[in-house]
C-alpha cells in the first residue's frame, strides 16, 4: 500500500501533547499553534480523568489533551508557545518521535509548518485554477467537490494528500 509506505526520515517528526483544564484553552493552544505554523494540525481529546500530585495533595481533576504533529525542528519553538500561554504553572510538554508515517503526510506536516513570509504575494502555484486538472478546487467553498475534505478524525486521509 503505497500511502502506508513508512518515511524514510519519521524521527524528524513529532507528536507533543500537553493537557488543560478546560476544552475552550485546549482549543485554543491547538488553533493558536496551527495558525501560528508551530504544528500541522492540532487535536483536542477528552474529558479525561486525571489524578496527580501537586503541592504535597492528591489532586484529581478532568483534563483535555492537546496533541500536535510538528518536524522535531519545530519543537523549541512549540514548546515555548506552550509554556507562554498555558493557565498551568508547570504544564504538561511531552514530545514523542514519529516511529513510521506515510511519506505523503510527514511531507504535509513538513510543508504546514514552512513559515510564511506575510510580506511576499501568495505563491500562485497556490492559486485555486478550475483548468488544471491537479489543482484541488478552492478550499473555501464547500461546495467544490475536487477539494479534499478531512475525515472524521479531523485529518485528510493520505490519499487526500498531494503526492
């Protein structure tokens, strides 16, 4: 299966996760960072229940995941963004290397996160063309059918995925 090839480079990708006490801030530090380009993608999961030390006192309380894919080089980077914004005082930051991934996603994940330069024009490789019949439609309109839609889980498919 050619979507399921493993990449070549997957250690140099990561998933960082960190915990929050509500589902609006998980949300929050997960759109923040994509749009930021810190991750491709960020997911929120929960309610989960945690119990933990803190201050000497066994505490338990609900918690939402954050969980952001990201090439290992952008970790410092995210790492801060997570400590500036976070309400914890000692947030939760852990970074776990990609073992194996589809050498179309790791290259998504690799472009999602190439920082832009807001004052060059848009690339237009980039612009929607409805002649060519590689571009994928215009990702605004959600009434274009050659756009890629993500699944349920939140991701597009590798199939969905430039090649």
């Amino acid at each position: 299966m050619a979507g399921n090839d493993a990449g070549r480079e997957s250690g140099a990708y990561l998933q960082v996760q960190t915990t929050t006490d509500s589902r609006a801030e998980a949300m929050e530090l997960a759109r923040a960072a994509v749009e930021a380009r810190l991750a491709a993608c960020g997911q929120v999961a929960g309610p989960v229940a945690s119990t933990y030390w803190w201050n000497d006192e066994l505490e338990r309380a609900e918690e939402w995941f954050v969980f952001f894919k990201l090439p290992a080089d952008r970790y410092e980077d995210l790492a801060a963004f997570i400590a500036e914004r976070h309400s914890y005082d000692e947030p939760e930051i852990l970074a776990t290397r990609f073992v194996a991934g589809s050498s179309s996603f790791l290259a998504w994940i690799a472009d999602e996160t190439r920082p832009r330069d807001p004052d060059l024009p848009p690339d237009p490789d980039d612009a929607d063309d409805p002649d060519d019949p590689e571009d994928p439609g215009d990702p605004s309109d959600p009434s274009d059918p050659d756009v890629p839609r993500p699944r349920s889980g939140g991701l597009p498919s590798t199939s969905d995925l430039p090649g």
